[in-house]
C-alpha cells in the first residue's frame, strides 16, 4: 500500500484538486493507496484569525466565517454540482463553526481546546469535497475520519501521540477495509475523552507518516509545490538557499519521497 500526501495548495482550487485525481488514479492502478489532505490553502489561518476575532468580542468573526463558506462552496460547486449533500455538509459546517465562535465571544475566551475544535473543520471540508469528487469521476473511495485511528494525549495545538494504541488501530483498519482508495484528514486526532485535538502546524505530514507506519504501506510520498528545502526560515534569514529534496529508503523497505504537486 502506498500513501500519499497533499498539502493546502495542492488542494487549494477546483483546477488543482483535479490534478491531484488524476495523480491518485494513476496511483491507484498499481496498488491500493491511503491519501493524506491537508485544508484547503489559506483555511487553517483564517479559521485562526476567526477565533480570536471572536474572542475579542468583536462580531466581525460571522463575516470571515460567511466567507470561507463560499470559498468551499464555490469549490464545491465546480467540482461537483448540484451534489446537495456535500453543500449541506459544507453549510452544517459553517452553522456549528459560527455556534462555536458565538460561544466565544460570550466567554472572551478561546481555549486551546476550542481552537483545535475550531481547526480542525479545515480538513474536514478539504476531504469531504474531494472524496466527493472523486466519487463523481469515477474514482472509488472511501473517507476516514482520523480521529478514529490516531489516539493522542491532552496537549491541545500540539498533541503527543499514543503509538502503541494508534498503531493498533491504524493496522486494524487497514486490514479490514476492503477500499483500493482511503482518503483521510490530515493535523486532526483525538485524546482519550474524544476531544478534537491536532498535531501542530505542518501536521498533515506527521498525519500521513503515522498513517504510513502503523499501515505497514510500502512507501509515503509528500507532494509538495515546494521544489525543495530552505537552508533557514527566509522569513528570518537573508540569503537562503534551496536544497532539492531526497529519496530516503529505510530497512523496512518503507521509503518516503517529495514529489512535485500541482
């Protein structure tokens, strides 16, 4: 089995999330496959931004919140219109965000764990709008919610995760499930009470190298529209430089690449 990963631009238009299909079909003909989705580019900061709005008391949070809406809508709409359930997903999201965030305001107070509550609608929505669309070309798939394969502590915006549970759980569904396809959230778990929690920023990786591992897949590929890796942050550092990115293969046979994405 192999797994796949793809980060928030990859998924970031109708026009790039139809090149990642046509990636994941040609993968799929070789072997069954497990994809990793991070949110929908920009997404995680605004939800971000919609929280705190929100814990200022500042009621402008209801229109960042109309916004993303759309902006998922409208991703909808193209990829697969006139697909009702996906809209009502997309709306039923927004409703339960914008309850939340009225919550918040009320309190002034935004904890970790909301925030994470908060976050991780991010990939819920990039998932579900893909599985969609793939379904609608053809492409058989089944969606996974993570939160029901990796166990991680209470440390909300960065959780630890359980290995010895997850991993348990991670094998058992892949060996049970029957799908050539499983798509899956990336950043999200849970904790032993069933709160929402999530890995930290770039976590989406992290996500599809547990998934990887537990699975026993035969290889993790990270597609990226970055062509490289930064020798220091240039947000900090002057005169960066760009090092092309490596294939690593462990004894286990288990190798992870960065490809190119769209």
């Amino acid at each position: 089995m192999k797994v796949l990963k793809f980060g928030g631009t990859s998924v970031g238009s109708a026009e790039n999330i139809k090149k990642v299909a046509e990636i994941v079909k040609n993968a799929v003909e070789t072997g069954r496959c497990a994809i990793v989705l991070s949110a929908i580019h920009g997404t995680t900061d605004a939800l971000i931004e919609t929280g705190r709005t929100a814990e200022r008391g500042d009621d402008s949070f209801s229109a960042k919140i109309d916004a993303l809406c759309e902006k998922h809508l409208s991703a909808a709409n193209e990829l697969v219109p006139g697909d009702d359930q996906t809209a009502a997903f997309i709306n039923d999201t927004f409703t339960e965000l914008t309850g939340i965030c009225e919550g918040v305001t009320l309190l002034r107070e935004l904890s970790p764990r909301t925030l994470d509550r908060i976050l991780s609608f991010g990939e819920l929505l990039s998932t579900r709008i893909v599985s969609a669309y793939f379904s609608a070309s053809g492409i058989e798939n089944v969606l996974k919610d993570t939160r029901d394969l990796i166990l991680t502590d209470s440390s909300f915006g960065f959780a630890a995760v359980d290995f010895e549970a997850t991993n348990a759980q991670v094998k058992e569904y892949f060996q049970t499930s029957g799908s050539p396809l499983c798509i899956l959230p990336g950043f999200i778990a849970r904790d032993a009470e069933g709160s929402t929690t999530t890995l930290g920023r770039g976590g989406s990786d992290y996500t599809a190298a547990i998934i990887a591992a537990g699975a026993g897949a035969s290889s993790l590929e990270i597609w990226t529209d970055v062509s490289g890796m930064m020798t220091a942050d240039p947000r900090f550092v002057k005169n960066v430089r760009r090092r092309p990115w490596s294939s690593r293969t462990s004894a286990q046979r288990s190798s992870t690449r960065r490809r190119s994405s769209p």
